[in-house]
C-alpha cells in the first residue's frame, strides 16, 4: 500500500501526529510519502520527504508542485490530507488523473474549526463542501468536526484519535509529590532569572502557541483576577506581534504571567505545575491537554470542541472568553488540595485509557484498507 501524507505548514500538534502515524504505519509496512511546507519539514523528521508545498515559492514553482504530486498521486493508493488547506488541494490535484494512471482515494482529516471572524466565511464554507463530497472518507478530530462534515454532505465520517507519543512515558513516571513538585519548580523558576519572583508560590502552566485561536489574551485577564498567588508561565512560541500586545497588558494589569518561549523541558514543567491551564477559543484533541492528564497535573480548559469529551469528568470545564470563570476555576484548584489530588488521578487514569500510536496506526490501517475497497 503507498500512502501519501499531504499537510502544509505546521509547528505543532498536526506534524508532530503526522510524524508519528508515517512512523507506525512504515513498521507496518506501508510506503509512506509525506509532502508538505519546507517549514514544516524543518521542524519534524517524517522519513521519507517532498517539498512540494504549492505556497512555499512563486506561481511557476507553485504549478510545477501541483504537477509533481499529481504524477505521485497517480501512482498512490491513497492521498491522505491534513487540515483543511490540504483537503482543497487533495481533492483539487486530483481531478482528471486518471490518464495519468489512476485517481487514488481522497481521505481528510480535520483537525481544526473554521472560526467565526476568520474572514471569507462563505468561500470556505464552499471549500468544505466540495472537500465534504469529493473525499472518500473525511474524519475528524473532534464531535462537531464530524457532524460538520456530515451536514456538508461526506459520504462518511468518522471520530480520529490524535494520540500524544510523549503520554506513555509520562504514565511510566510515578507522580510526583508535593516535596517533588517544589524542587522542580523551583529550579525551573529559577532557569528564567525573573527579576521578581518567590520559588515558593504555587505554578500555573500553559502550553501553547502565541496565536489568535489560544485566546491568550484572555489568560492574561484571568490571571490578573486569580486570588491565591501564584506564578503562571506561558510555554511556547508564535505571533511576535501578539506577544508584544500580551507583555504590555500584563505589565499594564499587574498579572503573575511569564512567557518563556519554546522550551525542551515541557514535560517537566508540567509535573511541576499545581494546574494547566488551556483557554483556547477552540481545540480538538490537543496533544498537551493529554500529557498534562498524564503528568496528573489538574487541567482547566474552556468547554469547545473536543475538550469537552477530553475534559470532562478529569478537570474543570469553563466557558470559552471568561477570564472570571477561569480564575475562579484556577482558585478552587490551587484552594484545595482533595480537589487537587482527585483530579490528578482522574487525569491518569484517563491518559492511560488513550488511544496510543500503536493502537492508531491499527485503525488506520482499517480504514485505508476499507476505503480501497470502496467503489
């Protein structure tokens, strides 16, 4: 069976799956090609590669791309995109193919919503209705994703893990305890060389790239109504524009927030954290939701998409743009340490019921074989 895996740019969640996935599926002796951004190639080791990304050069390099998957396309069972960019252009490329060899089945995989203010609202909603009927089979990683593909005509439409590789060896680690935790956080802490700082406060986590769809902006605002004091440390990169914007409201509103970039050490920023905090505007099945589950670290997440499933039952849900209700979410967890021990081992004990690569790379294999034989 040749596979290929078509993603654009991507620094996060959805290469670091499409990694993983082109890996298990190799070991299981599929050929995997993966096409995609020279960005995104830069950032994760997907074996066996093509830079042939349309948007990455001008139009005539662009068109040379558009040919060069075609020719691969041809000689492929299976085109499997990723997000929604690559689904339009899955679906586009390979129409007509078949006097080049033959079409191969079209699966999508979304991986993140269309939001509301993004802009070309109707364009889109007619690029996801055409991907909608064209793909042989549209999964996605969330509930709504799937009804929405459904309600936009997919013939079929399934529920996708997107499973972290970091969670097993996270589970394999005993929880830390308080003495633990404390060590590490200080030590970490201290890694920043913050001007002002007391080692000893509780820590608040968030992992998360600077970006619209994260709704860091509303962190900030929680952050500054939080009444237990405690440091809060923002994990990761993105937009410096924004970032500029959200270092002058902290320093305008006073709130305990540090944004120390992307770091190696994000696992053990988690183990040391009383509570992660996620408020984004909406997230399917973020990788880091789950490490921190199995890291027992309590998690506060607004209630979108698919944390609701995620969340639910292992954390505390709150609405989405509510920086009140995230304080006071982040409150009764640092304010009670039963609550804190509870949830840590509901957080476990769910992690540990995920999905893992293994068992991912199984279903997959399912239904690109199912798929083959569709007519």
């Amino acid at each position: 069976m040749k596979v290929i895996m078509l993603l654009g740019r991507s620094t996060g969640g959805i290469g670091t799956h499409v990694a993983a996935l082109s890996t298990e599926l190799r070991d299981r002796g599929v050929d995997v090609i993966v096409v995609t951004d020279p960005l995104t190639a830069s950032r994760f080791d997907f074996g066996a590669v093509r830079l042939w990304w349309p948007g990455s050069a001008g139009l005539v390099r662009a068109a040379g791309n558009i040919w060069l998957l075609r020719r691969l396309a041809s000689t492929s069972d299976i085109v499997h995109a990723h997000g929604h960019q690559s689904a339009l252009l899955a679906t586009l490329s390979t129409l007509g193919i078949i006097g080049l060899g033959h079409r191969p089945k079209i699966i999508v995989t979304q991986h993140n919503a269309v939001l509301e203010g993004a802009g070309r609202q109707r364009l889109k909603r007619l690029a996801r209705r055409w991907v909608a009927h064209q793909a042989d089979l549209v999964t996605g990683v969330s509930r709504d994703l799937v009804e929405e593909a459904l309600g936009f005509g997919a013939a079929r439409a399934e529920l996708a893990a997107v499973p972290s590789p970091k969670v097993p060896d996270l589970l394999a680690q005993q929880l830390a305890d308080g003495p633990t935790r404390a060590r590490t956080r200080s030590g970490l802490l201290a890694s920043l060389a913050l001007e002002q700082q007391n080692l000893a406060l509780p820590l608040v986590v968030t992992i998360s790239r600077i970006a619209a769809q994260k709704n860091l902006p509303v962190l900030v605002g929680a952050a500054s109504r939080v009444r237990n004091p405690c440091n809060w440390v923002v994990l990761g990169d993105g937009d410096p524009q924004m970032l500029a914007q959200l270092q002058v409201q902290v320093r305008a509103s006073g709130a305990p927030v540090h944004f120390a970039g992307a770091r190696s050490d994000a696992d053990q920023w988690l183990r040391a954290a009383e509570v992660f905090v996620l408020p984004s505007q909406w997230e399917g099945q973020p990788l880091v939701v789950q490490e921190a589950m199995a890291a027992g670290t309590p998690v506060v997440a607004t209630d979108v998409g698919g944390l609701h499933d995620m969340v639910l039952g292992t954390g505390l849900l709150v609405p989405p743009g509510d920086p009140q209700e995230i304080a006071k979410a982040i409150d009764r967890v640092l304010g009670d340490a039963g609550l804190r021990g509870d949830l840590a081992a509901r957080g476990r004990k769910a992690a540990a019921a995920l999905p893992d690569g293994s068992d991912t790379a199984a279903q997959w294999l399912a239904w690109y074989s199912e798929t083959l034989l569709m007519t």
